[in-house]
C-alpha cells in the first residue's frame, strides 16, 4: 500500500508560468478551434486534421507523434467566440488524459484572449490536476497512480501575471477536491468517525483553522439527540468537528454543516446488498467537501467568517440501533417519529443547522449524500439545491456554475410540509414515496428558522464510475470548489 496520498501528490506536481515551451517537456498542447488559423507548431493543415477526424471541437484530441522531442496534442476548443473557463478547464483535463503517462506537459491554453487571464489560469490548473487524480488505496500495485509532475502554462507578458495568480489558486482549489476525494475513497475500516475527526484536527493545525472535537458525551449534554440516535446502533463513537475561520473584519459570517455517515448500512431499515450499498463509504462526502473548502480560507486571505460542522457517525444495524417509532429530540428541541432509519443523514444535520443558527449565522448552507429521491430527479451528473432564501440560493447557483459543478434548484414546495406530519411528534422523518428530496429539505428547514439557507443534496454526483473530463473514477469530491467559491465571495 502506499503512504502517499492522492492530495499530497498534488502538491507536488510543478505548475510553472513560462514564456516558451521548456525544452524538457514530453507532451505540449497546442489548442486549435473549430475556425482560424491552426497552430504552426503541428506541422499539419486543417485538411489534414480533418483527415484524421479532427475538427477542433470542443473535447476533440488528436496525438502528433515525433521522431524527436515532445508528442504535440492538438486540443480542440470549438468556437473560440464561444470558449469559458468550463471550456478550459476541460480542454486541460482532455490534455492531461491524452498525454497518458507523460510527466511533463505544456500548453498555450492560458494564453487565449477572451476568458479573463485569472480565471483561466484557475480552470486550466483545476481542470489538469483534477483529471491527473488516481486513488491507489490499498493496492499493493502502484503502477496506476498519477505520472503528471510539471504543468507549464506558456503565455505572454500581457496574461502572465493573471494567469500566475489563478494558477495558484487553482492548485489550492485541486487539492482541496483531491482531500475530499481521498476521504471519501477510504475504505470505512480505515476512516471512522474517529478517524475523521483526528484527520479534521490535522488538516486545521496545516491550514490555520480553529478546530473542537465533540465527543458521545459531549453530544449528548449538548442535546443532539440526532447524531446520539443515529449511532446507537455502531460500536464506533460519534464525532462532531467545528471548525472556525475567522479573519479580521470579516464581510460576514457563513456556516457550513457537512454530513459524515462514515458507512450508511441503512440501519434497521436495511439497504439492499447490491452497487449502491458498497459506495455507502462515500455517504460522508458532504463533510469531505466541507474539510476541503475549509482548508483553504486562509490561503485565499478569505475575507468572510466561516464555521464549519462536521457531523460524523455510522448508521449501522445492531440490538442497540435505533427503531422504527422511536422519537428523537435535537439541539433546538424539535422531536421526529423514525418512520425509515435509512433516512439518517437529515438527522445528524438537523443538530448541527441547530448550532449554526445558535452560532448567529448570516447564512447557511448544508450539503449531504442526502436522497436517491434527488438521483431519480436529476441523475448523476447534477445535484439538488433547495432554500428558504432566493438570493442567497442564487449565490450558490453561481458559485456552482463558475466551477462547473452542476446543480439544479427545486422547489420548497410548503404545500408538502403535511406529508411529514406526526401523531406523536412535531413530524416524521420521512414523507411518503414521492418527492423525497423535497421532503428532506422540508424536514431540514425546521432546523434553520428565519437564517438564509441552502441545501445542496449531492447524491448523485458523489461518485462516477470511470474517467469523465475532469472528473477521475471513484469519489468526485463534489462541492468542494462551489463551497470555496461562495466562501471566498460572501459577504452579509
């Protein structure tokens, strides 16, 4: 097995701005779009390329093998009047999977008019980093993790010092991705709650957080009958982690809840065994990508205040798990009839959005492998957002699509709050066979009150089962960069 991981082997790959090609690189990208000139450097026409099945659309690759020196690339960007920073960031995650093995690659990409030089120096870094990630875990064969070490970006005087700063900034946002990945990759004996809380504690002493670690006892004075119910059932103890930023004058204050099912059996409520039971170690994703976000506030001077809550626990089947019919009471004294103890993840973050709004939130966001129910929807390339706060809802809607990562708004249909009505409680945890993602976010709201509010449900985009642009096989680490991207923009 080895001991590095993917995010530590992120650090170390090299990105370097530079005026022309190093003479040591094994691959160089050369963008060529669907109209205009193409690129000297390849020694080929636009009828050759078309020859080859080439037509610089967008995606399109074609390796230029050499008798001597680098292989050339010719990455297609499409309509160069229509190119993004998401176009971008894919470009350089399609020349990164193209190159193979090659440790070294350049490419012009940065140096492009039309996209501004900081944001593409942010998505061409992002996009090559991220499709560079391969988690090795415990394979004894390490053959498969990632050759990538230098990434030079050739650009002009014009563009070099934007390009250089959104290229450090994108190496921070990458590695963040590549923790939450890495976490929720881990196999759930080798990432416990425990565990969990000990690798937070670490991450914030790197990074400059403020960090508390609350145990079951601690839990359980507090009143968080959520977390205390849900891992009645596991021998393993709860942990909650709150971690602190907190700059000088800060632009406001924004909380984060995360949820951290370290493994979902779905308790008494038994999942199947089938696929989706065996990628219940990634049902703590949502607090993977809150400890990624977090780790780099300080780095990127963020001016806002930002806590953060880590809510982490097993759901697991046992003579002491909790019941159908039981009734837990959370931090704001709020009570919920277990009618599906599958339905967990709401019932740990229940008490940690109790302790944001206790905490004098300016707003709040939580983000959960929450319901099959936003898979059905929306299937698994988007995620789900709901709120009680349109402008605040549409913060994150942009933070999410500056960082293509996609997600969808459905609605807080009140109208649906009957369907969690209890005869024996203030409601039940779950609503019935339809609109289950919108019950959930029903059911979260009863913890927030009046604060803005979003709840980013990432079931279906937690995971991919093979290579996709910039996205690797396994955990996605999703939300890690939308929540960078709001952190780092809030303001009250």
């Amino acid at each position: 097995m080895s001991n590095v991981s993917p995010s530590e082997i992120s650090r170390e790959i090299s990105v370097e701005i530079v005026k022309s090609v190093p003479r040591t690189v094994e691959a160089v990208g050369l963008p060529v779009a669907t109209s205009g000139a193409v690129p000297r450097q390849l020694g080929l026409t636009r009828a050759a390329l078309a020859a080859h099945g080439f037509e610089g659309k967008a995606g399109q690759v074609l390796l230029v093998p050499s008798a001597s020196g680098p292989t050339l690339i010719a990455l297609g960007i499409g309509d160069p009047a229509e190119l993004t920073a998401n176009g971008l960031r894919n470009a350089a995650a399609a020349l990164v999977r193209a190159a193979g093995k090659r440790a070294s690659i350049a490419t012009a990409l940065a140096d492009i008019e039309g996209v501004d030089s900081k944001t593409a120096g942010q998505a061409i870094v992002e996009g090559a980093l991220l499709a560079a990630y391969k988690y090795i875990g415990l394979k004894s064969d390490t053959s498969g993790a990632t050759t990538l070490t230098q990434l030079s970006l050739v650009v002009g005087d014009k563009r070099g010092p934007g390009v250089r700063a959104g290229a450090e900034r994108g190496q921070v946002t990458a590695t963040a991705t590549f923790l939450a990945r890495d976490l929720a990759n881990t196999p759930p004996a080798y990432l416990t709650a425990r565990k969990m809380a000990e690798r937070a504690v670490a991450v914030a002493a790197d990074t400059g957080l403020g960090v508390e670690v609350f145990d079951k006892d601690k839990l359980l004075a507090m009143g968080c009958g959520g977390m205390i119910g849900v891992n009645q059932g596991s021998v393993e103890p709860p942990r909650m982690v709150k971690l602190t930023y907190t700059p000088k004058n800060p632009t406001g204050h924004l909380v984060l809840v995360g949820k951290g099912v370290m493994y979902d059996s779905g308790g008494i409520s038994l999942k199947p065994s089938d696929g989706m039971h065996a990628k219940m170690k990634m049902d703590m994703s949502g607090a993977a990508a809150v400890l990624g976000a977090m780790s780099t506030l300080k780095a990127l001077k963020c001016k806002a205040q930002v806590t953060a809550y880590l809510m982490c626990t097993d759901n697991l089947p046992s003579g002491s798990a909790f019941k159908l019919g039981d009734v837990l009471t959370f931090r704001n004294g709020k009570t919920a009839e277990i009618h599906n103890t599958d339905a967990e993840g709401r019932l740990v973050l229940a008490d940690g959005l109790s302790l944001a709004v206790e905490d004098g939130a300016d707003a709040i966001v939580d983000i959960a492998t929450l319901t099959g129910a936003a898979v059905a929807a929306l299937g698994p390339k988007i995620a789900a957002v709901l709120g009680n706060d349109q402008p605040f809802v549409d913060r994150v809607k942009a933070a999410a699509g500056r960082t293509d990562e996609s997600i969808w708004q459905l609605p807080l249909a009140k109208e649906y709050r009957k369907f969690i009505d209890s005869q024996v409680a203030d409601m039940k945890n779950v609503g019935g066979p339809y609109g289950g993602a919108i019950t959930a976010a029903l059911f979260l709201s009863e913890f927030v009150g009046s604060t803005p509010w979003a709840h980013l449900d990432i079931a279906g985009p937690m995971d991919v089962d093979g290579d996709d642009g910039w996205l690797s096989r396994g955990a996605t680490g999703f939300g890690t960069r939308t929540l960078i991207d709001l952190a780092t923009s809030f303001s009250r």
